[in-house]
C-alpha cells in the first residue's frame, strides 16, 4: 500500500467589488485567512459571542486565474494519474460562489476555461510524450438530481435508453454506478465533444443569488488504462480522474426560491448536510462507522473520501464494468467562498467545511494489473528458455537422454519395478534424475504399501473364514455353544499336558477329550438357520483387536493377555525336527519393562551413537546461550553507562550556555572534560554497536543449534520406539516375515497392524483345532 496522506483543501475567493477588507484578512504564508466578526451590540453588556477565527489550509487563492488555480490545484493529481494513482478534485461552496466556473470556466474566452478542460488537455498530451506505451482514455459523466442518478451523456445516438434506473451496487470489489455509460476517446476533441454534450443536459435554474445556479451535483470521471509497447511486460496500471462539482448550498431567505427551484434547494442542502456529517465521522479516528449510505452522494463517493471502489456498467456501444481502486486517491477540495460582508455565515460555514476535509486521510497507490495473455505467453518462452538451459547444463554434466516431460505409462512401471526391488533388497540405491521422478518414487511406495496390505487380508481370507464384529447371530450362536464366553474371549482345548490356544473352560481338566467337535457341528448348523453364514464383503472386514474377540469392543488388557498366554505357549513347545535352527537369543520377558528404564538400555546399546551426537549438539546449544547471556550483560553494562555519559554531557553544555558560548571562526569552543565526555560517548556506542552485532550472530547460532538439538531428540525418540515395539510387542513366531528379504517390512506395515495379525491368526489357529478335534 502507499504512504498515507492528508487531504488538500484551497480556498477560492470570489472577486467583488465590496470586498470586507476589515473582516477578512490574509496571512503573509499565503495559506492563512483569518475572519472577524463585529459584536452584536444588541445582546448587552456581557457578550460572550466569538468575534475571531483562523483557518490555515494549503493555500489562498484570491484574484488568481485560471492558469494559476490549475497549475495550484489539480496538475500534480493529474500527472500522477497517468502513472497509476487515482485523483480527485472537488469544488465546494454555496451558491453563487464560483464552483461551476472553477471546475468547468467559461466558453466565452479561452483562457477562462476551467479545471475539467484543462485536464483533459494535460492527459491527452502526456499521452503524447510516452511513446513506449499504449494508453486508453474513456469518460463517463453523472449527474446527481434530487436524490436520483442520470447519465447526461445518454442522449448521444448510439447509448440508447436505458431499460432499468441507474443504481449504486456494492459487491466484494467495491462500489459500482450499474448503467453508466463509459465512452472511449482516442483524441482530445472527442473527449471536448462528450464534455459539451454532458454540460448541454445540466440542470440549471435562476434564483436572486445566481442567474445560472447549477441544480445538481456532477462527477466527470478520466478513466486512464496504460499497457506497456513491450510485448514481454505483462503489467499494466489503471488509475480514474474523478471531478466533482457540488451544487451550492444556500439559505431560502436569501435566496428567495419557490416551487421547483425550493424542492432542488431543499435535496442540495440535505445531501451536503450528509457529505459534512461523512467528513467528521472520517476525520474522527475514534469512530467505526462512516455513513456513507445516507444519501447518493456520499455512497458514490466512498472511494474519493476514502473507502470502497466508484465505476460504471455500460459503455457507449455495449455495457461493460469500468473501475479502478479503491480507498487509494489523491483528493483535493476547492472552497469557493465569497468576499463580501453580507455573506460571512456562510464563508465560515464553508472554511469550516475545509477545515474538517484536512483532516481526512487517503493511501494512494499504484493500480498495478496483470495481461493474462501476456503472463501466458511470457511463462510459456521462460518454461522453453528453461528445458534449453537443462539440456546444456545435463550436457555439461554427461547427463544424455533426460526427459523433463511428464512421465508415461512404461516409465512408470519402471519406476515401480525399482522401488520393489529396494524394498527387496536387490536394489541399494534408486538413481535421481529429476522432480517429476522423485514425486513418482514417492507414489510408488504408497501403491507398493497398499498392495502389501491387500495380499495380508486376501491370504487370511483363503485360510480363515471371519465373523463379522456386527453379525449378532453367529457371535450368538459361537456363545451358546460354548466356543466364546461371556467377554468375547476364546475357550480352547487343552492338550493333555495343561497348555492349550485360547483360555481353558473350566469345566475341563488334562486328559480328558472334550466334544469340541459337536459343539462346531451345532454352531454350524444353528447359524444356517439364523442366516449367519452369509460371507462378509472386504469393506466391511477389519483385522483389529475387535474381531479377534468375536465381540463388538474389548479391552485392551484382555487382548494382552493373551499374546503373553501365546508367548508362553510357543516358548515351551518344542520345535518340529525338520525346521531350520535359529540364532539364540536371550529370552523376551513376559511382561514389558517400563519405558524410562528400557530407554537407557536403548542409549547405551542401539541409540548411543543418536545419544552422543544429541548430547554433543545440547553442549554446544549450552555455550551459546551462556554467552549470549553474557555478552547481553555487557550490553546492559554499556548502555547504562551511555547513560550517564549524555547526563554528565548535557550538564557540561547547559554550563557551557550560562556561562556563555565561545566562537572561533564559526566554531564552537569547548572546554577539556566536554571534549573527553564525547570522545567516551562516542567509543561507548561503538562498542555497543559491536557487541549488539555479537548478541545478534549468537542469537542465530542458539536457533540453528536448537534445531539440531530438537531434530536429534526427535530422531532419538523415534528410534526407541520402532525399537521398544519391536523388542517387546511383536510376537516372536512374527519376526520370520518381518527379517529381511521377505515381503513384509518393519517400515512398512504400522505394529499395531502387526499385533492384531498375530492374535488374529492363533483365534483362528485355536478354532480349528478345535474343529479337528
């Protein structure tokens, strides 16, 4: 955003012959007018009535031309607008003052014409002197009448009438005129012609105070939209001239106005009542809400006075949108005010006006807008600009055949073949050729994981029949006869020596046959009837913890126990003669230990070397702050006693300035101790410049070695635990498929995965031993 900024208010004074010389009075700064009042001596003896005011704007125009009010006034907002800034220019007084013949100036002589002409010159000829760009003017000019919105140019031939009333809209890009008409002008005499043609439909009446009053208000809006001759610069600025002309105020007594003439008067006067009640409410800095909404001329003009957006919809030959910023104009405010002693009310009542305008702030900016087409075209010649300098730099490089395309169908299958064989183990490195690829290498391992876990459930699929956690009936029918207690928990069979899957029935002892067998025909039968034996979909099956139980919920201290009953069981059974010896281990512990102890294990054996790099990294960490403390000591030190150097300094010089200054060819003598105290300030701030410098680079020392430190308790941390669950939580008979070489990774599938699996899969061991039997 731009810089902020105040509003500029002048003071136009009319000329007359009757100039009240001793009630107003100008400054020698030529920005000041000051306003006396003659006490009525009517009121009495004590009269507390103010007789003086002051006002000081940026500047008085009085007996000025033309030439001089433009070149003041609106130049500047002018020449901006031709490089992005939107503007606005303002006339503001009560009727009769010379609003009209400021912003519009006379036909009658060509050097009386007024502002708006003018402009429309200046824009037009600084067009001229920028050949490098392509600038386009359009216009539009509306007319504000008795609360109510009219284009004065669509009385031109080719506009046409139009079929709804002209209305304010506001959306989320600002504030529109829908139904103003915008009119493209490439040369200055057709921006005249619409001028003209818009003056011709003004309203205007004649009252005691002025034989050619203006009735309404007017905005004439430049519309200036500036695209660069270089085809690769696909910025271009956009910026609006709004000029406003304000109906005049006035008082009926004064003016005498009656019937139509007295209704215009009557809206004139409210609408510049609400325009004044906007100004104080955006010059209070205090206040949330501007009322812009009260009447048609504040709402239109939200952008000149410091919000929203003003544009038009329609244009001469199709409707069309036209606007440009928002909240971001250069406004300059015209006061027209008279010289004469019976008008002074007014005169205050507008330099008032001025006054608050001051103290309205605006932000102009840049319009900066993109050309899609140019952007399009200017990325398409950077992306070939870019596969050129690649290909040169893989020549250099002895890089040949790299494709930088997106990847096809067989490339794709390559890469899939290499990820399999690193997970295999075949492949110890997978080559790096570009970003499209290692986003693919990416996705593969992802597909590789998901089809893992497919193979896992459809294997168990073929040699497990599983019952659904919501099908009530089996799970009811297993209950009955006996298979599954109360809990959802396995009653196995024992195998004579007291150790058996599952948790014994307690009716059963050793050496006794149970009749497993027909309690699985019953179960069989009985969930026919019921209808239970309908396969479950893969959607609906889960290997969880749930399901292992055949029950809906578990706890998890249930499944626990199990896997400790299962541990025991294999660590007693002995192993069948023809399997294959494995290494000894020392034997796992039946219960875990806790994780504070195991954790120093864990940095003794597997994580020493995390640890000591972790630790290394802390003692560095640990020195870095310590001095940074330090040199922050010294800091404090240096800059208490810069301190008491200035006081000790600013003693010496108002010692030096009552006992009187002495000058020696223009220069300051001072005494010895005063020299000394600015030689001691001045190495003081060196050296706290140079430790600050200090404190600076440590400070960015402390935050790169806190991250080393946070990367390496994070990685530390991680290591424990793929160490502490692969150590103590998957079962011992699983760690064949997790060993290298084989289809199932560590990395791959999470352990929780890996727990249920194996729990699962001895419910389903014990079930059919149980049928066996």
């Amino acid at each position: 955003m731009g810089t902020r900024k105040k509003v500029h208010a002048f003071v136009r004074v009319k000329p007359t012959d009757d100039f009240a010389h001793e009630m107003i009075r100008y400054g020698g700064d030529n920005r000041t007018i000051d306003i006396h009042l003659r006490k009525d001596t009517r009121r009495g003896v004590v009269n507390n009535q103010q007789t003086d005011w002051s006002f000081k704007l940026d500047g008085v125009l009085h007996d000025a031309s033309q030439e001089v009010v433009y070149e003041t006034v609106a130049k500047d907002v002018v020449a901006q607008a031709l490089d992005g800034y939107n503007g606005t220019i303002m006339c503001y007084g009560q009727t009769g003052a010379g609003k009209t013949y400021t912003m519009t100036g006379a036909t009658e002589n060509y050097k009386h014409r007024g502002i708006l002409p003018r402009a429309l010159q200046q824009v037009f000829r600084m067009v001229e002197e920028r050949p490098t760009h392509a600038v386009t003017v359009r216009v539009s000019y509306l007319e504000i009448y008795n609360e109510s919105l009219f284009d004065l140019l669509s009385t031109l031939p080719y506009v046409g009438p139009s079929a709804t009333p002209m209305t304010i809209v506001e959306n989320p890009q600002g504030v529109f005129i829908k139904g103003l008409s915008v009119h493209l002008t490439s040369q200055e005499e057709d921006a005249f012609s619409l001028l003209f043609e818009g003056e011709t439909n003004r309203i205007i009446a004649s009252h005691t105070m002025n034989k050619n009053s203006s009735r309404s208000h007017s905005i004439f809006t430049i519309y200036v939209e500036a695209h660069s001759r270089t085809l690769s610069e696909e910025k271009y600025i956009t910026s609006k001239i709004n000029l406003v002309d304000l109906a005049g105020s006035e008082r009926l007594g004064k003016s005498g106005s009656e019937g139509r003439v007295l209704k215009e008067a009557t809206y004139i006067n409210k609408s510049l009542s609400f325009l004044e009640q906007a100004i104080i409410a955006l010059g209070d800095q205090k206040r949330d809400h501007i009322p812009f909404r009260q009447c048609k001329l504040t709402h239109a003009l939200k952008d000149s006075l410091g919000e929203g957006v003003v544009g038009a919809q329609g244009a001469g030959t199709g409707l069309g949108k036209s606007a440009a910023g928002g909240g971001n104009c250069n406004m300059v405010l015209v006061t027209n005010i008279y010289g004469e002693a019976a008008q002074l009310e007014e005169t205050l009542s507008s330099l008032r006006f001025a006054s608050r305008m001051k103290l309205v702030t605006t932000e102009p900016a840049v319009n900066e807008k993109y050309d899609a087409e140019r952007m399009v075209k200017n990325l398409e010649k950077e992306l070939a600009l870019l596969k050129q300098e690649l290909a040169i730099h893989d020549s250099l490089a002895n890089r040949t055949l790299v494709n930088y395309d997106p990847l096809d169908e067989i490339q794709i299958a390559e890469i899939n073949s290499q990820v399999r064989r690193y997970l295999e183990g075949t492949l110890d490195e997978i080559d790096i050729i570009n970003l499209r690829q290692i986003q693919e290498v990416f996705n593969q391992f992802r597909v590789v994981l998901s089809q893992q876990e497919q193979e896992v459930e459809s294997t168990l699929r073929r040699k497990y029949t599983f019952i659904d956690k919501n099908d009530f009936a089996t799970i009811s029918a297993v209950q009955k006869a006996g298979l599954v207690d109360v809990d959802g928990h396995l009653v196995g069979e024992t195998d004579g020596q007291g150790f058996g899957l599952g948790v014994s029935a307690f009716s059963t002892k050793p050496g006794k046959k149970s009749k497993s067998k027909k309690m699985l025909k019953e179960v069989s039968s009985l969930a026919k009837k019921e209808g239970a034996s309908s396969p479950v979909s893969g959607k609906d099956f889960e290997i969880s913890t749930s399901k292992t139980q055949l029950t809906q919920s578990s706890k998890d201290g249930d499944v626990k126990d199990m896997l400790l009953r299962d541990r025991e069981t294999s660590n007693i059974e002995t192993l069948p003669s023809d399997s294959p010896k494995e290494e000894l281990r020392p034997p796992r512990p039946g219960t875990p230990p806790a994780k504070p102890a195991a954790f120093e294990d864990f940095k003794n054996e597997r994580g020493s070397e995390i640890n000591r790099i972790f630790k290394e990294n802390k003692s560095i960490l640990n020195e870095r702050r310590k001095r940074a403390s330090e040199t922050t000591q010294r800091i404090n030190d240096i800059k208490r006693e810069i301190d008491v150097t200035k006081e000790a300094l600013n003693f010496q010089k108002s010692l030096r300035e009552k006992q009187g200054e002495y000058e020696n060819k223009g220069l300051m003598i001072i005494d010895e101790e005063e020299f000394l105290l600015i030689l001691k300030l001045k190495d003081l701030k060196k050296q706290y410049r140079t430790e600050y410098q200090d404190l600076r680079d440590l400070r960015a020392e402390i935050q790169y070695c806190q991250n080393l430190v946070d990367q390496c308790r994070n990685r530390l941390l991680t290591e424990f635990d793929i160490w502490y669950n692969e150590s103590f939580f998957i079962p011992e008979d699983m760690q064949m498929a997790l060993k290298p070489g084989s289809s199932i990774r560590p990395g791959l599938l999470p352990i929780s995965r890996i727990v249920s699996l194996h729990s699962y899969l001895k419910t389903m061991m014990g079930l059919q031993q149980a049928h066996k039997k």
